[in-house]
C-alpha cells in the first residue's frame, strides 16, 4: 500500500501541522515511479490519493491512475477522506476498490457513506479505529502526553476531562469485553469486523503485543443484534468530543 505525496506546514504554527497534498498529474507519476525504484518492485498493490486536493479535478487524479494501471504500476486505488461526490466522480472514472476514513465507536460520521460504498461495492479501510487509543483503555485522567512529540496532547479526548464525559462508553467497551473474554481494544475492532464484511479496520501500534492482541479481535464474533444493540447505545450515550483529523 502507498499514499500519494502530502507533506506536513511546519510554518503554520499549529499542532497538528496542516497537511498540503499535492495531486498534480506529474506529482503522482513522480511519487509512484519514486515508490517503485526504493521498494524494488514493479507494481503497487494498493494507491491511495491520501487526501483530496482542492486545486486538482478528482477526475484528474482518477485518470492518471487509470493509466498508471494500464501501464502495471498500481493494481488498485482508493481516496482518503474524500467527499461521497468525489467518491462517485473519480469512481465513474476509474472503479475504486477502497476508501479510507477516520472511524471508530467515538467517530462514526462516515456510516452515512455505507450506503453508496456497499452499492459501487468499494471496501472501507477504517483508520484511527481506537479513536487514537483511548477505546484500548489503557489511559486515564492522569495519563500525560508530550505536546511537542504527540499529537495526542492536543486531542479533545485526551482531555483530563474526556474521561468523565466518556466513563459511560468505557464502561460499555468493559463489560462487552467481559462478556466476550476479550479485551476493550479487540471489542473495539470487532465491533466494525461484524458491523460490514467489507471494512477493514487499520490499528496502528509501536509494541508487538499490541499488535497481537489487536489481531485477536478477527476471532471475537458479535451477533448482528448485538452489533444493533451497541450501536443504540452508542448514539444515545454522551461523549466528549474526538479527534477528527487536520483541515
């Protein structure tokens, strides 16, 4: 999997640095044609445009993928965070197989895409499904992050007072696991695992058992009533507010 070239503005003064795509035509073919000689390979398996540009055509971005298909270079591609209209425009172009977003238990807003993906039958590849690790559990009112190494520090539910705001759904993710002989962060993932059979969640971690116990969540199976009952209670409890990415 390879994303197209974005870069961080570090001269902006805010945290998260701002992300600046650039989707030019010549940009992707030179991004692809870097990617190709580092990795040593002839193909991308996966290609994402990482995040919409607003100076390129999505129509643009679709057809120079087309060709970089054609040509054997990418096998298949997908938008990250792109609107459902962009979604359908580059798709009218050239069939995506994936589209990546920000979702989690905490984050949500992006279900209102199901529909559409599930008709074009493009998969979601779920990103930042622990909500940035607070649905892991391991955090609490006393848990400190270095403001000028980890973005966390400035995430609202990072907030000595998120906990207070989100005891309820900690205490849902806690006693489901409980009930599934599992922990908070593989209920967390099985949750969307059972939701569709086309999401894909993307955890990320520094620690291998970490990534051990998140893969575990592929073997924890959640009825679609109990999926339902969670997803009522989710949309009825209160929380604090989340992380929803850089403008």
């Amino acid at each position: 999997m390879k994303e197209q070239i974005i870069r961080f503005d570090k001269e902006s003064g805010r945290v998260p640095y701002p992300l600046l795509p650039d989707s030019r035509p010549e940009t992707i073919r030179r991004s692809v044609e870097g990617s190709l000689r580092r990795l040593r390979t002839d193909y991308i398996d996966l290609y994402y445009q990482h995040r919409p540009d607003p100076n390129v055509p999505i129509e643009d971005v679709a057809g120079t993928v087309r060709d970089l298909i054609k040509e054997g270079k990418v096998l298949y591609w997908g938008l990250s965070e792109a609107s459902e209209e962009d979604i359908r425009r580059a798709n009218a172009v050239c069939p995506l197989t994936a589209v990546q977003d920000r979702y989690s238990m905490m984050a949500r807003w992006h279900e209102a895409l199901f529909p559409m993906l599930e008709k074009l039958g493009i998969g979601l590849v779920a990103f930042s499904p622990l909500a940035n690790g607070l649905l892991s559990d391991r955090y609490n009112a006393a848990s400190h992050f270095d403001a000028g190494t980890d973005y966390r520090a400035g995430m609202p539910q990072f907030q000595p007072d998120s906990y207070d705001k989100n005891r309820e759904l900690l205490q849902l993710i806690r006693y489901i696991a409980s009930e599934k002989n599992a922990t908070p962060a593989q209920i967390s993932l099985a949750w969307m695992l059972c939701k569709k059979p086309w999401i894909v969640p993307i955890p990320g971690t520094r620690k291998p058992d970490r990534l051990q116990e998140n893969a575990g969540a592929a073997d924890i199976t959640l009825s679609e009533e109990e999926v339902k009952q969670i997803d009522q209670a989710l949309d009825a409890m209160p929380m604090s507010g989340v992380f929803g990415g850089t403008k």
